[in-house]
C-alpha cells in the first residue's frame, strides 16, 4: 500500500487546495450603487482568516501524520477520504457565517469544526497505531502532531465556544481563530524539538518524554542563558567555558534529577552540529550553538564531572 499512500497524499493535498480556493470564491462582498459595503468585507475578510487558518493547520496536521508513515490501510483509506468530506463542508458553511453571524450558523460552523476534529484525531491515532508499538515512540508522534499540550483539552475547547455561540455568536467567531493559529505556532515552534527525541539514548529520550511542559521550558530557559554565556567569551577562554558548562550541569542535574550522561544525551544535536562546523572549519558562529565543540561531553561517554576528556 506504499503507493497509494502516495496517491493518497497528493489527493488529500489537492482536495485542501481547493477547498482553500473554494471559501474565497464564496465569500460574500456586496457593492450596493457603486459604493462597496466595507463592514460587510472586513466581516467576510475575518471569517475568511477564521476558516482558512482553521484548514491550513489541519493540513499541516495531516501532512505530519502521514509524513511518519510509508503504509496505509484500506481503513485508513476509508477514514481520510471521510475527513476531507467533512472538510470540503468548511467553505458552505463558511459562508454561511459570512452572510449572517447568527446563533444558528456560528454554532453550526463549530459543530462542524467540533466533527472535523473527533474525525482527524480517530485517522491520526489509526495511521500511526500502525507504524509505531511503543509508548515512548507513540508519544513523541503525537507530541509532534498536536503539540505538547493536552489532546482532550480542545474538545472542551470546542464544545465550550458552541454553548458561548447561542450566547455571543460574535465572540465565538472571534475565539475560533485563535484555536487553530496558536496550535499551529505552538506545533511549529515544538516540532524540531520532538524530532530530536527519537535519537537521544533510550535513557535520556524516556526521562525527557516523562519532563512535565513547565520543566521543559525551564530547561530551554537554562539552555539559551549557557549558549548566550558561551558566546560572549572569548574563543581561548578555555576555563571560562568549562565552568560555564560545570554550573550549567550542576544546575541541571540537580533541578531536573538526572545524571551527566543523559545531560549530554539532550546536547547531542548540537554537539553533532558543532563537530560538523568544525570539520568545515567555520570560525565565526552561524548558529546559535557555542563555538568549541569540546566544551559538550559525547552522547556515549561515561558521565565525567568534566566536559573535557
């Protein structure tokens, strides 16, 4: 089933491109003597932004989703072609809510958004159930699709925005924008990092998976103010490095309970990317990575109190 799962990629890539084109052919502009009716444009304008952020963060969704996967199943088949029936429905009731923003068509339109998403996230578990046993992995994938955040939450999120439809139509319409572009930057910002899991050591990619969101990003914090520190020393300031990197361990160790090992296992794509630099010999930093590779202690060495060997 490899190259239908190609076939079926272009497919469904096509069917959103069209379907993207379809909501701006449809939107509403009325020219009343001549004279363009401004309110209603910007309205349709919105509701436009609302829906095409709404289908371009799916598609970046399914795009991930299938991009982790060589084969499909006749299920799998069955169950996309469902999602982007429901889906080629967005422009109908796009417009729908362009024409009037009433009770009736915001809450129609989250209820579609609501179905859209029960569909999506029943294909992506199917899709990557197939691929992938372990929880470790199982994790990491979906980290990478939906982000790190609580899957279950935007169902809540949903539901909640068409109960606030009946009340504030207008408001709803609103909220609904922000649901897709906040997944979607949220995905983007975290995806390099969830790729980088899977070529830790098993040790140190089962205690990053298991960091709670708020230790990961004191972790990212502790990681750029030692890049920031490594930078601004000077290249032969050999014993400014190493108790740079000594503070960082020791903070690092002792805050999140692990040992130097698994510490370098979490360094091991910048340290890859600095021996790269170094074989190149490229003196001035086009990343933001330290300069002196030796200043990391290797993925499969012993934990040292060091990072010199």
């Amino acid at each position: 089933m490899k190259k239908l799962k190609k076939r079926l990629d272009a497919f469904s890539d096509a069917i959103i491109a069209i379907i993207i084109t379809i909501i701006v052919l449809e939107l509403p502009i009325h020219v009343v003597n001549g004279t363009v009716d401004y309110v209603q444009l910007f309205r349709s304008v919105g509701i436009y932004i609302v829906s095409f952020c709404f289908v371009a963060n799916l598609w970046y969704q399914h795009a991930i989703t299938f991009e982790e996967v060589d084969h499909v199943t006749n299920r799998d088949v069955v169950m996309d072609l469902m999602f982007l029936m429901l889906l080629s429905l967005v422009p109908t009731f796009t417009r729908l809510m362009s024409t009037d923003p009433i009770r009736s068509t915001v809450m129609l339109y989250g209820i579609l958004y609501l179905l859209i998403t029960i569909v999506f996230h029943r294909l992506a578990n199917s899709v990557i159930k197939n691929e992938y046993q372990s929880h470790e992995d199982l994790h990491r994938v979906y980290n990478n699709i939906y982000g790190s955040r609580n899957g279950g939450l935007i169902y809540i999120i949903i539901v909640a925005l068409i109960i606030l439809g009946y009340f504030a139509p207008r408001v709803a319409m609103v909220m609904y924008i922000i649901i897709p572009i906040r997944s979607f930057l949220a995905n983007a910002r975290e995806r390099e990092e969830l790729n980088d899991v899977g070529q830790m050591s098993a040790a140190g990619r089962k205690q990053f998976i298991s960091m709670s969101d708020r230790d990961k990003m004191r972790y990212s914090r502790m990681v750029r103010a030692y890049m920031n520190k490594i930078r601004h020393l000077p290249k032969d300031d050999e014993a400014g490095r190493e108790a740079a990197w000594k503070e960082f361990s020791r903070q690092a160790t002792k805050e999140f309970n692990v040992s130097e090992e698994v510490l370098s296992s979490w360094f091991h794509r910048y340290y890859e990317a600095m021996i790269h630099q170094h074989k190149q010999g490229l003196h001035q930093r086009q990343r933001q990575l330290p300069a002196n590779v030796d200043q990391l202690p290797r993925q499969d060495s012993e934990p040292k109190s060091r990072p010199h060997q």
